[in-house]
C-alpha cells in the first residue's frame, strides 16, 4: 500500500510541487482555507437571506444616524492610531518582505516594525478622514433613516461570529491540550494553529447572538441561513487540515485498502505535515520533512465529505421543505453532532474520565448538540404558531420625519 498524498505547510509549498514555481508566500495553507472558510459561508448566508427577502420572511431595517457632522478630534485619533499601526508593520514587511514569508507569525507577533512607516500611514489617515469628513459635513447636521437589508448584514454578522468564534476554538484548544497550554502558554495563545471547532461555534454563537439583538435582525430566520453557511465553512476548514496536515488525522489504519477507494483515502501518513509529526523523510531538505511512520485514517477529508453532504441537504432542499423558523438549524445541530461522534470512533483526541467512562471534548459537546437539536425541533414544532408570529416580518420605521437612504456615501 502506498500514500502518495502529500501535506503542504504553505500555499507556497503547493505552487512549487503542482507548477514548478517558487513563489515565496506568506500564507500557510490550513489560515488560507480558514479564510476561505468565512467567505465561502458569508456567500451562503448572503445568498439565503436574499431568497427569504424575496420570500418576504425577513426584510428591511431601520436605524436613525447622523450625516454631516464635521470632524472631531475622536474622528482624527482613531484614524491615526488605526493607520500607524498597520503602516508600522505593513512598510516593515515591504522593506523586509522575504523574512516576513519565511514566518510570517513571528514577524506579525514579535513588536519589530518601521517607525518612519507608522508615522506616514497615520499622518496620511488622518489628513484624509479630515478631508473627508469636512467634505461631506453640511452647515448643520442632519437626521437620515438608514434601510439596510439583512443580506447586506452577513458579512458583519460573519465578522463578529468569526473573531469571537476564532478566539472560542483557541480557548477550547488550549483547555482540552492542558498540558501544551501549561508548558508554554505565550507560544499557544498565539500560535496560529489548534483550533477545536466546537469552541468557536460555542463562543461564535453568544457573540452571534448579541450582534442580532443589537441590529433587530430576525434570530429564529438567521439561525436557518447559518444552517446552511456553517457546514460548507466547515468543510472547507477541513480541507485546510487535509491538505496541511496539522494533527487532525485518525487512528492508525495498516488494514487493507478496498479495491474501489484510492489508497490514500484510506490511510495517510501526511508526508511534510506542518507540526512535523514523525520520523524524518530520507533526503528532504526543508522545515517540514517529516511523516508518520504509520499510516493513519484521514479523517479531516471523511468530515468534509461528511459536511459537504450536510450543506447539500440544508441548503438544496430541507430549507424549502422545512417551513418552521428555526426547525432548520435544530435538524443541523443534531446533524453536526452526529457527524462528529461518528469520526470520532476514529480521530486521535485526548480522554478525559467522565462517570468511569473516556471520552473526547468533542464526543461531549457532540452529544450535547444532538440533544439541543432535538430539543430545538421539539419546541419550534410544539410552539409553532407562536414562533412563526415571532418571526413573522413587520416593517418598523423610526417615528421621526426624515430621509430614508440606502446608504451614506
């Protein structure tokens, strides 16, 4: 049996193994696909919303803000302080652009930068917010009403659930490799690797929340759209680890491969995997050269299949057939856990002692969500009608005369 399939810790180290160039880049493959991850899931929310608009099960919303307010000193601080920040390090990376691709983390973490940068970027930000602001402010300001269509609010949404959720999946990381965190505690926290999933949607979740309540956005309706936009982030995710080879693999797998599934389908042993797991390869000459001296089951592409398949069912078909607000997300929460305790009969993870029993973090939180989608369908069913009354759209608009725009340029 041969495993053939190869990790690649940069998309740099992919480019120079497909096409033959060498492009030094500081992306790591697993961040790459991470990223894509929340863009490929705000398309899918964006693309949801849009379909309930037209539905008329959600629609606009109204805010009062001020227009044509002359700039303030708060206004030109900010603005500096934001710029020099990103020139003190942006100008830094452009003078010294081959070091910053060869470890682009502990460049971006370490406090190095160019003062001189910092200083031109800000003073440049903060002529132009003045500039701008003196240019769009009026003789006397002035009350708009602002309609904003929740599509037009996935993105944000995405942000918010993404840099909450980012900062969950590390915490969950770190508390199931405790004694990782204990060791060195500054290396984990900003590491750019381990991340639990489960962490970030916990945490995700809550900030989510918040941020619908804040804007009156419909939380039974938006928790469909992330029915639907979760599980294709997820996979995509997943690819990230496949192809990268951060530890996210199964249990050893020496059995024989069936004749119908590729061989590296079956088992791995994630050759140039990034954390340099295993023995290292004769003749390699590089920072990741190293594979597992016994091959093992890749889970990570078994879960993007998996939720590939869950985003399909959501997002094609059980989101026009399931007419109850969010009934959706309760059947993709019993879905997702299900997926997961099913991988992780054959996922390396740590145990921990629970009522006499091992079992992982994620086979907790997984049981935990199948329970709460279950719980979740029961009540949207049994208190449909007031749900639905709940969701149902009504138009409110701000008690005050005043322009209604679409946007504020």
């Amino acid at each position: 049996m041969s495993f053939t399939l190869l990790s690649y810790a940069t998309l740099s180290d992919a480019l120079r193994e497909w096409f033959g160039v060498n492009i030094p880049l500081p992306v790591q493959t697993y961040g790459f696909f991470v990223a894509m991850a929340f863009l490929v899931g705000a398309l899918i929310m964006n693309l949801e919303y849009k379909r309930k608009e037209r539905l008329g099960q959600v629609g606009a919303i109204y805010k009062v803000v001020t227009v044509g307010e002359k700039p303030t000193a708060k206004d030109i601080i900010i603005s500096f302080v934001i710029a020099f920040l990103i020139g003190y390090k942006l100008v830094d990376i452009i003078l010294n652009y081959r070091e910053f691709a060869s470890n682009a983390q502990d460049f971006l973490i370490s406090g190095r930068g160019c003062w001189w940068g910092g200083l031109l970027v800000g003073a440049a930000s903060a002529y132009f917010t003045w500039r701008d602001k003196n240019k769009r402010a009026l003789p006397k300001p002035k009350q708009v009403i602002l309609r904003t269509m929740p599509h037009q609010m996935a993105g944000n949404l995405l942000v918010v659930t993404g840099i909450f959720g980012l900062l969950g999946a590390k915490l969950f990381h770190n508390f199931e490799n405790w004694d990782r965190f204990v060791a060195d505690p500054i290396g984990e926290l900003t590491s750019f690797s381990g991340l639990t999933f489960f962490g970030g949607l916990i945490v995700g979740g809550f900030a989510g929340a918040w941020y619908l309540r804040k804007n009156n956005l419909s939380s039974f309706h938006t928790l469909d759209c992330a029915a639907c936009g979760i599980p294709v982030g997820y996979a995509m995710g997943r690819v990230g680890c496949q192809l990268s080879g951060d530890g996210c693999w199964g249990i050893e797998n020496t059995s024989e491969c069936p004749s119908w599934l590729p061989d590296w389908a079956w088992a791995s042993t994630f050759p140039n995997n990034v954390i340099n797991s295993g023995p290292k390869i004769e003749g390699c000459d590089g920072e990741h050269c190293h594979e597992l001296a016994t091959a093992v089951f890749p889970t990570s592409l078994y879960e993007t299949l998996m939720m590939l398949t869950i985003f399909a069912l959501c997002f094609f078909w059980l989101n026009k057939k399931v007419k109850l607000p969010g009934m959706l997300f309760g059947i993709y929460l019993s879905l997702q856990g299900v997926e997961r305790l099913l991988i992780e009969s054959i996922r390396v993870n740590n145990k921990f002692h629970v009522l006499g029993m091992e079992v992982t973090q994620a086979q907790m939180i997984a049981t935990g969500l199948i329970i709460a989608g279950g719980v979740i369908i029961y009540l949207t069913w049994r208190f449909r009608d007031k749900i639905a009354e709940m969701s149902k759209y009504v138009e409110k608009k701000p008690n005050i005369k005043a322009e209604i725009v679409d946007s504020i340029d």
